[in-house]
C-alpha cells in the first residue's frame, strides 16, 4: 500500500493536535488514516459522467420527495436550574469547562 501519511507527516499532525499517543496507537491511527485515503482515491477514480450532478445520496431533493421545511420556533427549556445543577461547576448560569493546554507551534 502506497502510504501517503507518512511517519513524519502524522506525527507532525500528532504534535499540532497536542495528541499524547502511544507508539501502538500512532501506527494504528496512521494505518487507518491511510486506508480511509485509500479508499477515497478508489472512489474517485469511478468513471462518472460529466451530466451527473452531485447529491449527498444519489436523489435529488425535491419538493415531491422532501419534507417540508419546519418553522424556527424558539423553544427554551422551562427549567434552565434542572440542567445547571446538574453541572460540575457554574459562573453566571454557563457551564465552566477546563481550559484546552495551548503551545506556541512554530
């Protein structure tokens, strides 16, 4: 299999991610990144006619064979205290979350 993630291109990619990985776990990631690829380029290189459009499942939308649009209803939880207290902390009724570690990358 002609890899196109290479070692140094998935760890490049590990490093801007701030993954800590184990050495199993990189090679089966990079492994499974490499098949998902292969089997893109296996989809791409089906012969298609140029007419065909393209559609997220082979039929067109329309209205026909669609669901109608449904109104935008504002519909806020009654009880927004129920889904607060349930949270480890709160500041101000928003969830606190831990901060994400960030690195100057270079």
């Amino acid at each position: 299999m002609d890899e196109k993630i290479t070692r140094e291109i998935f760890d490049h990619m590990v490093d801007l991610a701030a993954l800590e990985l184990t050495e199993e776990e990189a090679e089966y990631l990079r492994d499974q990144l490499n098949k998902q690829l292969t089997a893109v380029d296996e989809l791409v290189a089906i012969p298609l006619d140029s007419d065909i459009q393209p559609a997220a499942h082979g039929v067109p939308y329309t209205s026909e064979n669609s669901a109608p649009l449904r109104q935008d209803i504002h519909d806020p939880f009654p009880n927004v205290e129920d889904i607060l207290k349930n949270a480890p902390e709160t500041e101000d009724r928003y969830f606190i979350v831990p901060g994400i570690p960030l690195e100057d990358l270079d």
